[in-house]
C-alpha cells in the first residue's frame, strides 16, 4: 500500500469550498426546480374529460317531468398521437381497481360515457370548465332548450356556455359542424371512444374525433430514482403555474393501493400537496419532454410526508393497442362501415 500524504488546508482554503460547495448545490436545485429545463411544446398537449354521474346525457328524448340534470365529474387527458389518442386514468371514466379510492367522493353514482371540451373556433386551444376549489368540483349541467334538444349548460362555468352533444361525431362530422356559424362561438363537449383500459395499472387509452397535431412523445425507458420531472395539472383548478417541477422517489412501502400494476410501473413523486380532484390524468415528462407517467392521486405515508401517485408509461403496451385500433379503423372503413 501506497502511503497517501495528506495537505493541511488553511482556513480561508476550507471556506473556499464550502462557499464552491453550497454554490453547486444551489445550482443542481435551481436547475430541478427550473421548468425552462423542460421541452415542452408551445401549445402544452393537454385536454379536459367530463364525465357525467347519471344516464340524462345518454337520453336523446326524455319523458314528460323527468329531471334533465346530471352531475359532472372533470378530469385530464393526455394526446400522444397525432390523430387524437389519449391517455387518461381509468378512474376518470368510473373504471379500473382504483375507483375503490374515490368511492367516499363520489357515493354509489353511476358514470356516464365520458366527453372532451373543445372550442368551436378555428384553431383554438382547449377550453377548461373552470371550478371553484372545496366541494364544487362536482357541476351541474342543465338541458338547454326544449326536451328533445342535445345541448347543455353548466351552472358552474361561469359565463362560458358547455354544450353537451350526445352523439359520437366522426372528424368528418366534427368539421361539418364547425362550419356552422350559429354554433362558433359555444364550447363543446365531444363524447371519447373508449380504446382499452388496464384495471389494474388505473390506466385507460381513449381517442377524440379530430386530429391533436400538439401531443407528448410516449417515452421508451424508465425514469431513475430522483430524476427530475414535470407535472401538468388542471388549469380549471389552478391559477397561475399549472407544470411544476418534481423528482421520482423510492415507492412508499406504507400505501395500501387496491392495485397491482400487473403491465405498467407505479410511480411516487415529491408531493407539493397542491393537487385537487380533477388533476387526475395529469401529464409527467422528463426533461425531453416524453410522457413518462400520469398522475392519479396524492397520499400521505407513514412518516406523514405528502407524496404524489402516478403510473408509470411502458410504450410497448399502449404503441400495440393504438395499432390494433387503427388496423381495425382501416377494416372498418373498407367494409363501407362510418
């Protein structure tokens, strides 16, 4: 062995490295917490999911003295493709193991089909119902017009009018009815296709009828333990800052999930204890702005630190389930099927 002499350091040189020392850590928690470190598009790829609590948006006509109000659930999605699929958590359609969690929220309520807002004008970005934070985040939308009509109104959008249309427009459709001038200025709600859910990971993959051209790449590996990452929450909830900026961490050993992550990683991040219900969908991406995970919920663990939940994305599962859609689109459209 090798005898390693050591220098003694004066004292001006030990306050010069603390001083370097402290500097560098200061610089690696300003670049964590610095969200122009991330890519991410100019119009942020996001979009809003109401889901109604009964079957009145399902009634094209209704009998004389039935009620014509329902109660609406709002949630996120995620595009990651260019010809409208999405991903959202499969509780935001009233599915999947994790809906044993919110069942204190939301009672024995039935879900409906699940909606997208999108603003009839050209090239706009995504409306957000906006929600008042407490026990409003459940609104009301009333039938507009007379018994038959397909139109809505939500009590709780302010001055913004949320038309409900009931039936499934194809894009061709979807573009019909944006030329209608009467109907340019309303805000729509657009019923989703369900793609696929996977129960057990709280994940489900939907697709819009029109073409989301700003999406989130699907991110081909999995985020390391304290890297960091963005989360995007709900902007009818949120003023201000919506994508703040967190890091992974161990997964909590202390949580008692009623999932089992049978295709999919779970994923726990720093909670900030700033989400609400409706955040639910909410995008995470790395630093080349990939999606690599979508929020669920937040929890407290054992030691009472806050933590947020989300699922981890594989691109394998979700690629092969977007492809089986399309093949299955494309034979549909040769059949002379719309």
């Amino acid at each position: 062995m090798v005898p390693i002499k050591i220098k003694r350091l004066t004292f001006s040189e030990i306050l010069g490295l603390l001083v370097a020392g402290v500097g560098m850590l200061l610089s690696s928690c300003a670049e964590l917490g610095s969200r122009k470190h991330f890519q991410v598009p100019d119009q942020l790829p996001l979009l809003q999911i109401v889901v109604p609590l009964d079957s009145s948006f399902q009634t094209k006509t209704a009998p004389s003295g039935a009620s014509q109000s329902a109660q609406l659930l709002m949630g996120l999605m995620v595009p990651v493709t260019e010809d409208g699929y999405c991903l959202t958590a499969a509780h935001n359609l009233g599915k999947g193991d994790a809906m044993k969690l919110f069942e204190s929220q939301i009672g024995q309520h039935q879900y409906g089909s699940s909606y997208t807002l999108v603003d009839a004008k050209e090239n706009n970005r995504p409306p957000f119902l906006r929600m008042k934070r407490g026990s409003n985040w459940i609104v009301t939308a009333d039938k507009k017009g007379n018994l038959a009509s397909h139109r809505f109104v939500s009590s709780e959008g302010g001055s913004r009018r949320v038309k409900m249309m009931l039936p499934e427009l194809d894009p061709s459709q979807f573009q019909v009815f944006k030329s209608h001038a009467d109907q340019r200025d309303a805000v729509l709600c657009v019923r989703l296709r369900e793609i696929k859910v996977w129960p057990e990971d709280d994940l489900a993959l939907v697709k819009v009828p029109f073409a989301t051209p700003s999406h989130f790449p699907l991110c081909g590996r999995q985020t390391a333990e304290g890297e960091p990452v963005m989360m995007v929450i709900n902007p009818g909830l949120h003023p201000g800052t919506i994508n703040h900026v967190t890091r992974r961490i161990a997964w909590p050993t202390d949580l008692d999930l009623p999932l089992k992550f049978a295709t999919f990683d779970p994923m726990s991040l720093v909670g900030l204890e700033i989400s609400e219900e409706g955040d639910s969908g909410g995008p995470v991406i790395n630093r080349e702005g990939e999606l690599v995970g979508l929020f669920m919920a937040s929890g407290k663990a054992k030691d009472s630190y806050c933590v947020d939940l989300a699922v981890g994305i594989q691109k394998g599962p979700i690629l092969d389930a977007i492809e089986k859609s399309r093949k299955t689109a494309s034979g549909f459209s040769r059949a002379g099927i719309k």
